[in-house]
C-alpha cells in the first residue's frame, strides 16, 4: 500500500498519514463493490464497522433510507456548537473499463465519480477525530446516499437530518481531476448548476413517407424546435448570466419502417443555470417556442419542465473560511478562491439551502487521469490524508478549545 507522496502543514495531516495504507485499502475495497442510489447496502455496512472502530460517540443508521450519521463530541462541548461534514456513497450505472485489481465486481455498476474516496476521507476524519478529540463541540459526520440523481440530500434532509443534528454549518468536497493533487478550490458563491429535466411531447398526425401532405410529421417539428430551443440563450439570456439548454436524445418513428411518418416524437434535455430567475425565464420561453412552433406547423407541443437540483451557492462567510482551512494545509498558492463554477450539478444544494455552508473541490488530477464519470476514472488515493486532515480542520478550527 502507498504511502502518502503529497506534503502539508499540520498535525491532522501528519496524523492521518499514519495510516494511509488502511485508508486506502477502504476506498479500494469501497470501488470494487459499487451500489447505486438507496442500495448501498455494503457501503453502509463498511462505513458503519469502520467508525464503531473509530470510536464515535455515537451511530445513527436509517436516514435517508441507507444514510448513515456519526457524532463525535469533542474535548469540550461548552461552545453548544455543531458542525457538519457531508460524504456522498452512491455509484454509478456505467460499465468499467480499468484492469487493475479493484475495478467493480458489479456488472453495469462503478465508482466513476469518487464517492468511495469521499467516503473514506470523511472515515479518516472521523478516525482522527475521535482519536484527538482537539475541539469544543459535536462533529456531525454525514454519509449520504443517492447523489447521483436521487437526490439523497432532500430525503435525509426530509426525515429530519438537520431537526436531529442542527449543525450551525455544514461543509462537503468533491474531487476534481482538472487540478493538480495537493490543490483545493472553492467560490464564495456559485460553485455548481441547477440542474432540471426537460421533456418536449410533440403530436402529430401519422402517415405514409410517401404521401407526406396526408400527415403532419412530427419529426420536422422537432428538427424546428431543436434549431430554435437554442436561441433561448443567445437571444433572451442576458451575456452576463450563465446557462445551458442541450436536448440531449430524441424518440421517433421505428428504425425498422423506412416509409412511415409517427404520430409522435419526444425530446429529452437538461437546462443549467445559476439564478433562479433566469431558470424561470428559460422555462416559460421553452413552453412559449414550443407550442407556437408545433402549432405554426400543424401539430401540438407540450414541454415538462422537472426541477431536479438547485444551484450549488456556497455562503460566502463559510467558504472563506474553509478556503483560510485549505491555506493552513497546502499554502496560500495552492488554494483557488475564485474557482469557476461548473454546469455541473450536486445534490449538497439543498443541504445549503438550509444551513450555512462550503462545497470544495480537492485537486487529484495528474499524468493519465480521467473525469468524472469516465468508463477508466478511478480516484487518486494519494490524496486521502489531505481530504481528511480538511475536513479535519474544518471542525478544529471551526469549533477551537479555549486557550
């Protein structure tokens, strides 16, 4: 097992290097058996045996289906105060293509996005954490299930996550291959897209391929409204905000009838934005185009317009903060504190739609690495310690023993 190849400052990093191999031996055996949204089982199951070891004062299962908390109590809890840390634990359904010893055991199932070495940083915390005990207040350590797509934060948050555990503030980190190992970015604002489903019926009339005046086709009405979805942006959207509108799949006809016009057509596409009035905007103007172009041409159009995640918006007092955490380990010029937002979405939004809070991004990219939600992505272990110790030193110094 390696050790950790990457330096920082402290005694958390120093400490959890100690045990790196066995970190590392977690997040592999994590990657090898991956399970999707409310079926982490297994991980759960790993997540709950390493933390009775840790020490945590205490275990509570159950939450959000497969959700698991731990609190661990510092060395005084006189400052009243509680802090969170989020983990995501779910896979995806994609087929893995990597060789090496850990890939999946689980036909159509991987880690592609990280969340095992999300998991086991927090577990590495929680391990330092109970072991040190080097703050005045309560950690809430929260592994959350179904991020991809389940929105697994909504459903802990719904059976009453922060009624149970009112942390003052709660923090969470993704990896992020584009920046180098040993790096942390963060915005003290938008850091990831809202993310919404859209779904454009069109109905027209069925008919032979050879008689096309007989129908009304409603794959023409779709090639209009693909070409014309698109000037929504560019011609309503205001150049300073941000958004994205891509139809992503279109269902038509039978492949096998060469001649035969449908009577339906369906697409299927997502919107990204930041602000909600420009997510408001882009849903009337999409219910707008589609209907006057589908009636101008004969047919009906009906969009379904689904609200999926909100915007990530960090709080710009916490992610300050968690920034000075970050320079504290790695140094002033390794931390990012204007990081460029991505179109991408997360579903630790509605958890800072409640509580005060950061997301981060921790740097693992290197020679050879892939993206997020790449058939050959794996997570960088060297980057395990620092992951922990940060989140480490976001409860230390957030909750600080009197001097």
């Amino acid at each position: 097992m390696p050790s950790s190849r990457l330096k920082a400052s402290g005694r958390a990093f120093a400490h959890i290097a100690q045990f790196h191999p066995e970190l590392t031996a977690l997040r592999r055996d994590l990657h090898a058996h991956p399970e999707l949204g409310y079926e982490e089982i297994y991980t759960s199951g790993r997540v709950k045996e390493a933390l009775k070891l840790c020490g945590v004062d205490e275990l509570h299962t159950g939450i959000g289906k497969t959700g698991v908390v731990a609190l661990i109590k510092g060395r005084s809890t006189s400052s009243g105060r509680m802090v969170g840390l989020r983990a995501d634990m779910d896979a995806l359904t994609m087929v893995e293509q990597n060789d090496f010893s850990w890939r999946s055991t689980k036909a159509g199932m991987m880690h592609g996005c990280g969340h095992d070495g999300h998991t086991t940083m927090l577990v590495g915390a929680a391990r330092y954490l109970a072991g040190t005990r080097d703050f005045d207040g309560t950690a809430v350590l929260v592994f959350q299930p179904g991020e991809e797509g389940f929105a697994g934060a909504r459903q802990m948050i719904e059976e009453g996550l922060f009624q149970r555990f009112p942390v003052d503030a709660i923090y969470a980190m993704h990896n992020w291959p584009a920046m180098k190992p040993g790096t942390v970015g963060i915005n003290p604002g938008p850091m990831m897209a809202a993310a919404d489903r859209i779904t454009i019926e069109i109905t027209g009339r069925g008919g032979h391929g050879a008689h096309a005046y007989l129908a009304i086709d409603p794959i023409l009405v779709a090639a209009h409204i693909i070409t014309a979805v698109q000037s929504i942006v560019s011609r309503n959207v205001r150049p300073i905000d941000s958004a994205v509108i891509s139809l992503c799949a279109i269902h038509a006809g039978d492949m096998g009838a060469m001649s035969v016009i449908p009577g339906k057509a369906t697409l299927v596409g997502t919107v990204r934005t930041f602000q909600p009035e420009v997510q408001d905007l882009i849903e009337r103007r999409l219910a707008e185009l589609c209907s006057a172009i589908a009636l101008g041409l004969g047919a009906t159009a009906t969009v379904h317009y689904e609200r999926v995640y909100p915007a990530t918006i960090n709080t710009p007092a916490e992610a300050n903060f968690a920034a000075d955490v970050a320079e504290s380990l790695v140094g002033a010029e390794h931390v990012v504190r204007d990081m460029e937002p991505s179109m991408g979405a997360e579903d630790f939004s509605f958890m800072l739609q409640t509580k005060p809070g950061a997301y981060l991004r921790i740097g693992q990219g290197g020679e050879g690495s892939c993206f997020l939600h790449n058939s050959r992505y794996d997570f960088n272990d060297d980057i395990l310690p620092l992951g922990s110790a940060l989140h480490a030193g976001l409860i230390e110094q957030s909750m600080p023993l009197s001097t």
